[in-house]
C-alpha cells in the first residue's frame, strides 16, 4: 500500500464510519414513517408532502454538523438509503444521497475549508428551491396559480429551513456532549 492510500485509509477512521452509521440508522427510523406519510399525502395533499420535506435533509445537516469531514453528508445518506431499501425500493438509496447531495454543497463549493453555520442554510435553500423544479411534473405545478405555486415553493425551502435548524442543533447538543470525538474532522496542527 502506497504513503497516500495509507494516509487516507488513516484518515476515514472506525469511529468515523460507525458514526455515519448510528445516524443513518437513526435517521431510517425517522424517516421509514415518514416516507409512508409522505406517499400518502401525496395523493390527497400534496401542499403536506413539501411541510415534511425538510426531514430528508436532517441526517445529512447533523452529520455534516457534527462531524465537519467531507461527505460524511453523503454518507451518511448512503447509508439510511441502505438501511430503507428492503422497506421501500432500491430507489431509496438514490432518493437519500439526492437529499444529503444539497446539504453538501456550499461545503464543496469552499473545498470543506469552511464549516460556518450559514453554508448549511444554503443548501437547505438551494435543495427547498431546487427540488419543486425537479418534481414539478409530479406534483404538476405548471398548472396551478401563481399563488399557490409561491406557497408550494416557500413551504419547501421554509421546510428545508427548519429542518437545517434542527439539525444544527442536534449537531451541536450532540457535539457538546462528546459524542463522537474521534471521529471530527482534525485541525491541523
């Protein structure tokens, strides 16, 4: 093994992956009623999906919270995609690292250098703006009122929104208690 697959291996530590584990797992124990929820809205009131949309960002915002390392978002995604597979389809694998992708993105976009509070407002607002464009055909929004579209658009990224505070401050409850200490991201010395 070369000096730089070792220095990486080193770098992705046990404590790391079992962290990004328990709150994938934890997550799917969320998210498992609230995806049944969600489908069954769907189909009498679509406007009550968008409310609770904001929980598919949340295991990526604690972990990424807590954490600090890049894709533990990601990962962590990945993981309660698996976890949720055998309940749902395979699809919720895909489904997860879409919603955890968001959350990820304005700490990519500064190269994981900064981990201010209000990068993880961003992408809640990047994905509660983006994803009524992407499922716009679904929820068939070209056809409402522009009120109601307005209303659509803002419950998503206000969902979104809530979601990220909520997440934050578990991320930092959990952070505060020592949880997963050997598993942050490490200053450089």
């Amino acid at each position: 093994m070369s000096t730089s697959a070792r220095s990486r291996a080193a770098r992705v530590s046990t404590a790391y992956l079992l962290t990004c584990a328990a709150i994938g797992v934890a997550a799917s124990a969320l998210l498992a009623p609230a995806w049944v929820a969600s489908t069954t809205l769907f189909l009498t009131v679509p406007f009550a999906t968008v409310a609770i949309a904001g929980l598919w960002v949340l295991p990526a915002v604690i972990a990424l919270r807590l954490l600090q390392r890049p894709g533990a978002g990601l990962l962590v995604g990945l993981i309660s995609g698996l976890v949720l597979a055998p309940f749902f389809t395979i699809g919720s694998v895909a489904t997860m690292l879409y919603w955890s992708f968001f959350p990820e993105l304005p700490f990519l976009a500064t190269l994981y250098r900064r981990w201010n509070t209000w990068l993880h407002y961003a992408g809640a607002a990047i994905i509660g703006a983006t994803y009524p464009v992407f499922a716009a055909q679904s929820f068939d929004l070209w056809s409402m009122a522009t009120p109601a579209l307005v209303g659509f658009i803002a419950l998503c990224i206000g969902s979104c929104l809530v979601a990220t505070w909520l997440g934050i401050l578990i991320g930092d409850r959990l952070r505060a208690t020592g949880v997963a200490t050997l598993a942050r991201r490490r200053t450089p010395a």
